[in-house]
C-alpha cells in the first residue's frame, strides 16, 4: 500500500509536468495536520493542493488515526492551471477568449490555489523567504509537522533493537533503519529555520489581491516558536543519546546489490559526523548573510505596536541553547563539543 501510493503520486506529478505544470511547493500547505491524519479527508482531498509539489510522507504519530500516505487525488490548484492552459473558448459564454482567461485567472487568491514555484524555494536554500513554499514539508503549520518527525525519529531509534531483534535478519537492517530516522531528522532540521527572517510572498496583482501585498514578514511569535524548536530538538544537550550495544549494531553494507548498496567510506557508523551535520545544518543557515540581513530589515516590516524579532534576540536565545552547560558547571559530552565548535566558527 504504501509502495504503490508513492508510484501513484510520483506519476501524477510527471505527467502534470508533460502537461505544462511547474513544480508548487507552497500547494502542500493548505490542510492542517488533524486533516491529514484523517483517512476519510485524504482519500477525498488528497494531502495537498496540488500533484506538483515534492509532498512529504504523512505517516501519523502513534496514537492518530493514519491519513493516506502519499497525495493520491488531483488538487483544486491542478484543476485550475489544467483550465486555463486548455479549456476551450466558448462564445457563448465569454466574450473573447482574453476575458475567459481573465476570469479564470482571477481565481487566484483563492487559499487553495496558494502557488510558489523553484524561483520562490531555490532548493529550500536560505535565498528562498517563503518557509511555505519549501520541499518536503506537509500541514498548514510545518513546524509542528517537522516537530513531530523529530519525535517520531526518536521514537524510531528506541524501537529498533525490539523491532529487528529476530533471528534470521541481518544487522545490516538496524543501520538502514537508523539511518532513515537520520534522514527525517535532517530534513526537520533543515527545513524549520526557513521560518527565521521568513517572508511569506505571493503574486496578486493590484486590483486582484483582496488587499494582499507581495511581501508579509513571519510574525514575531512564529520565528520564535521556530527558534524554540531548535534549542530543544537539535541544539539542547540532551537530544542525541544513543546506547552503546545500538551503535554496535550498524552493520554496514558489503556487497553491491541492485539497490545500489554498498560499502563506501568507514565501514562503521561515522556517528559524530551524522550528528554534527544535522546540528550544523540549521546552525548555518541562521548565520547566513541572507538570513541575517533579512532579520534585521524585518524589523522595518513589523507592524506598530508588535514586538519585533531581532538579531539580538536570534543569538542570544541559540547561544543560551548552545552553551548551557556553562551556566550550570555540566560536562559536556561529545556531540556538544562538536556543535559548539561550529557555532564558534
């Protein structure tokens, strides 16, 4: 089931492109995460607003009811760029085929049409201001999407040992396993600082914006809602704990198989570097001249009378979550050293 949703929406997603459809990485923004959990609402609406966005796996957190896995129905925004790239010009209904398109066009700042393409992303790299229009990611509220990854990763790497203990298994299942709870968590980590000096954008035209304007700086309490996420799930002390008998059970992979597996570089698990890169990622894209710039122009955005995010307000509180141990005369383990060397870098 979950193979094949996946072939289902990989293809609608490359015919949409042979049809003339851009990628739409803000289309997987518009449901919230109780509806994505909800098999009846996503068997009916899919888990975006469009085919054409990169759509994260909506895998529901113990306890919740399991949405479908992968967006299986075509969006409300496909349906809208399919009629204005084909419907045919009736007479008898429009004018001239100019006035059609304008009335078809004029549909969109509807919220489900939301639309932002690779010039609005740039590969979720910190030239992209909109932390909706971002790959991967799924909800109306991607922070508490990436959140729950995290928890489910941790949950993950807990289980392991209880899942994959059988006799016959081979322990290179434990490394590939681990590695995909490794996996989600980067992609959190990576995809939650979007949010710091975030702008969310769209393209309404004057006199067909519902008094939008193209540019809204993330409010306050989001980016600090972001920055919160961080400090507790990647830069506190006490994140990262994996048991010594787990580690020893990394097997890597020898032999090539038509999967493409095989035993490049250490042949054990490279544990501190993993971990370094997933706290460093975020790390340095806080730090970016981009990013930082845009924190420190947004200040101007702010409505009056809203307290404004500011620079000083981003280092102290990633400072206070990477040096913690100081205030408190705490050893500092390993994985720490390694983050706070970056973050003196």
């Amino acid at each position: 089931k979950y193979v094949h949703e996946y072939v289902v929406s990989l293809v609608a997603h490359e015919v949409g492109h042979t049809l003339g459809l851009r990628h739409n990485f803000k289309a997987s923004s518009i449901y919230s995460l109780d509806q994505l959990h909800n098999p009846e609402f996503t068997r009916q609406h899919g888990t975006s607003g469009s085919v054409m966005d990169y759509h994260a796996m909506n895998i529901s957190p113990k306890g919740k009811p399991q949405g479908d896995f992968y967006h299986l129905a075509l969006g409300e925004y496909d349906f809208w760029a399919i009629e204005y790239a084909y419907k045919p010009f009736e007479s008898n209904e429009f004018k001239s085929e100019s006035e059609m398109l304008e009335a078809i066009a004029s549909k969109s700042t509807k919220p489900e049409l939301i639309y932002g393409t690779d010039e609005d992303c740039f590969g979720n790299s910190p030239r992209g201001i909109d932390p909706t229009a971002t790959l991967f990611d799924l909800s109306s509220t991607p922070i508490e999407y990436f959140s729950e990854r995290m928890d489910m990763a941790q949950e993950l790497w807990r289980n392991i040992p209880s899942k994959l203990d059988i006799k016959g298994n081979r322990f290179q299942t434990y490394r590939s396993s681990f590695s995909q709870g490794i996996s989600e968590y980067f992609g959190a980590a990576r995809g939650i600082p979007r949010y710091i000096g975030g702008i969310y954008t769209n393209r309404a035209h004057i006199g067909n914006s519902g008094g939008k304007v193209p540019y809204t700086a993330v409010p306050a309490a989001e980016q600090r809602k972001a920055l919160s996420v961080l400090a507790t799930k990647v830069f506190a002390a006490d994140v990262f704990t994996f048991s010594p008998d787990l580690l020893n059970r990394l097997a890597g992979e020898r032999s090539e198989d038509f999967e493409g597996s095989i035993w490049r570089g250490r042949l054990d698990y490279p544990i501190h570097s993993i971990i370094a890169g997933i706290q460093s990622s975020p790390l340095y894209t806080l730090y970016n001249a981009d990013v930082l710039t845009r924190v420190y122009d947004n200040e101007m955005r702010f409505a009056a009378g809203e307290q404004p995010f500011t620079l000083a307000e981003l280092f102290s509180t990633v400072r206070d979550a990477i040096w913690s141990e100081l205030a408190k005369g705490e050893a500092i383990n390993s994985f720490r050293r390694d983050l706070q060397r970056s973050h003196i870098s």
